[in-house]
C-alpha cells in the first residue's frame, strides 16, 4: 500500500516534469515552422472527418463531398455543409490529439495537469488523459480560419466547426485502474481518452437530424451596415446552444446531379432491395437503405447488377507445410439506380415540376 502511493508520487513527479518541458517546448514552437509541423496532421484529419461522414450518410441521398477540397467550394449554410464543417473540425481536433498523446509531436504529450488530484470519490487522477485542449487549439487555428467573411454564413460555418469540436468533448470517457494490493482497488486513478471516432459521428449525425435553421432578421440585415450586421448576427445567435448543429438555406434536391453544387445526384448509387433485408432488425433502418428512397423516390429506376467474384476455396493442407486451394468464383448481385429506359430523365423531370 505505502509502496504503491510511493511510487505514484514519483510517476506523477515525473510526469510533472515532463509537463513542464513541454510548456517551454510549445513556447518555441511558433511561426512557420510550427505551422508546417502540423498541417500533414490537419489535412489527414479533415479527410478523416470526410471518411466518416461518407460511412454515416452511406444510404442517404447526399454523402459528402468527396474530399476537402470539394468542402472549401461549398458555398451555402445547409444542414449537410453544417455536419461536414463540424466533423472535419472534429476530425483535425481528434487526430492532433491522438497524436498528442502517442507521442507523435516533439513538442506535446498528455494532459498531466490533474494527476494526483482527487477526481472524485475514490479515485485520483492519473495517467495519461488524451490532451484536447491541444487539439481543439490547433483545429481553431488551421479549421476556422478558412472562414475569412464576415457574413452570416460565415458566422455558421463557424458556429458548426464549434458544435463538432464541443461533440468531441461530449463524447470522451473516463477510464479507471486499480492499484493496491492483489488489486484490492484501494487506490484508483483515472484519465480521460477520446472515444472513437465513429462515436462522434454517430453523436453529430444525431445532431444533424435535430438541427435548426437560423432565422436572421433580413430586413434588419439588409438595412444595416457592415459592422450592424455583424450584431445582428451576434443577436441571433445569442439563444443559440453551442452544441448544436444550425443552418440557413433549405437543403437543394440531392436526387439531381448538379456540378454547380458539386452534387453528384443518386444515379449510379448503391442501395438495398427488399430480399435483402435478412439481418436488418430496425424496420426503420431498413427503410433509410431501401432502393425506394434512393431510386424511385428520385425518378430513377432500379438496376440488377451482377458480378463474378473470384475467391479462395476448397483449401487443403498438405504435410508439411502447404497448401493448396482452387479457385472458385461467387456471383455478387449488386443494385443499383439507373435513369429509366427511354425515358432519358424525362419522367424525372415531370415528377418534380423542375424548370425546363
Ligand atoms: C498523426 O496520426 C496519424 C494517424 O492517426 C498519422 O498518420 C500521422 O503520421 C501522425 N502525425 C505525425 C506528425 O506523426
Ligand atoms: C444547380 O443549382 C443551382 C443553384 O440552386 C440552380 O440555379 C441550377 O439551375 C441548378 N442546375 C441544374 C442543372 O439543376
């Protein structure tokens, strides 16, 4: 018992040390140098963030730009552009603080500024809690600032990036280890970790369901000046929950392809028939991936794709030591949206009244 405490005193002094170091190092680390060591972290971060919303919006009509390039070309405040604008701030916020706390960056280690402190009842802090305030430092610095306007939209894109960095807080655990003797637990610390990171996505597409369109006062915004503008904004955005997620122009018609939008539209999209539905369990689940929402629902029609696999079978072992397989090949039936036949898109057009 007296031994274990002892030796916790001289980790966290240890610790302590190195926490010191690495304020000095930061202290060094500015200008261009600094800012060069990070970005490669940032821009895998936001693809990270841009991987992860394509896997929660894998079944819905619109699934996210293809890269961050695409984002920045993003040029309205819709509930899609909110959830990417939060998950790739999340997303650089995460992988800056992974690397944080792995020892990635000379100049930056875990968040040691609790440890030996009493947490709670029965435990101390300890350990190596996941440095986010590191993390949401840098994604501020590299993610907000590709927002230079001083508009409304601007003023959401910034609002959202805040809500994504907020849900990466929101979702971290606390994670405990007893010492003492044969694990009598009669000292317990605890750090805190970062989730994974499809946890926070799955937290923020919650948050996108749920997300509220800003009503600006345009006449009150057009009558004012620049700098009035700007405390119109600030007006409504003052009942504003910072965790959520807030757009301002009604989302476009994601069954249509428009390069001006840098929308794909839903033909050629992958989605599930009804036989397929084995193993789904949630009806409602089901329903977000039916060929019906994808397809039909979009004037498109559904198309039966099949597909030769080859694959490994039949394998036996041979003493000593091989073995040998044949090739066997497996049909993958696929589907997918297509225009109708004939029809060149014309059917498409009618159902949705669109402009000639
Ligand atoms: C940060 O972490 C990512 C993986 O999460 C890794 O690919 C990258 O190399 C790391 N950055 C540095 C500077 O080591
Ligand atoms: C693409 O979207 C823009 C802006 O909403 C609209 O003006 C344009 O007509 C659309 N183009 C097509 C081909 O639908």
């Amino acid at each position: 018992m007296a031994h274990s405490l002892l030796w916790l005193l001289v980790i966290n002094h240890y610790k302590g040390f190195l926490a010191n170091a690495w304020v000095a190092n930061s202290l060094l680390m500015t200008g261009p140098k600094a800012y060069l060591t990070y970005a490669t972290s940032v821009q895998l971060g936001t693809q990270n963030g841009i991987e992860e919303c394509k896997h929660q919006f894998a079944w819905d009509r619109w699934n996210c730009p293809d890269s961050a390039v695409q984002l920045r070309g993003m040029r309205s405040a819709t509930r899609e552009t909110s959830f990417v604008h939060a998950i790739s701030a999340a997303g650089v916020m995460y992988t800056l603080t992974r690397n944080c706390s792995l020892g990635d960056l000379g100049n930056c280690g875990c968040d040691v500024s609790k440890n030996g402190k009493i947490g709670g009842r029965g435990w101390l802090w300890g350990g190596c809690s996941d440095n986010v305030d590191f993390g949401e430092r840098i994604s501020k610095q590299y993610v907000d600032a590709q927002e230079t306007g001083q508009d409304s939209r601007a003023a959401v894109n910034l609002h959202n990036n805040e809500a994504g960095r907020k849900a990466v807080k929101a979702t971290m655990k606390r994670i405990c280890r007893c010492h003492g003797m044969s694990e009598s637990c009669s000292v317990k610390t605890c750090w805190t970790q970062l989730s994974d990171f499809r946890d926070i996505g799955n937290y923020l597409k919650e948050k996108h369901g749920r997300a509220q369109k800003l009503e600006l006062d345009q006449k009150r915004m057009r009558a004012a000046n620049n700098a009035d503008n700007r405390g119109a904004i600030a007006d409504a955005f003052s009942d504003l929950a910072r965790t959520e997620l807030i757009y301002l122009e009604d989302s476009p018609d994601y069954c249509r392809k428009n390069t001006t939008l840098g929308l794909h539209g839903t033909e050629g999209r992958e989605c599930l028939q009804q036989q397929q539905q084995h193993g789904y369990e949630l009806s409602q689940q089901w329903g977000r991936r039916s060929c019906r929402r994808l397809c039909h629902d979009c004037g498109l029609r559904v198309e039966e794709r099949r597909a030769e696999v080859a694959s490994s079978c039949n394998c036996k072992f041979h003493w000593c030591c091989k073995v040998n397989c044949e090739d066997c090949s497996q049909v993958i039936v696929k589907h997918v949206c297509a225009k109708r036949e004939g029809a060149n898109g014309h059917v498409y057009r009618k159902r949705h009244r669109a402009p000639k």
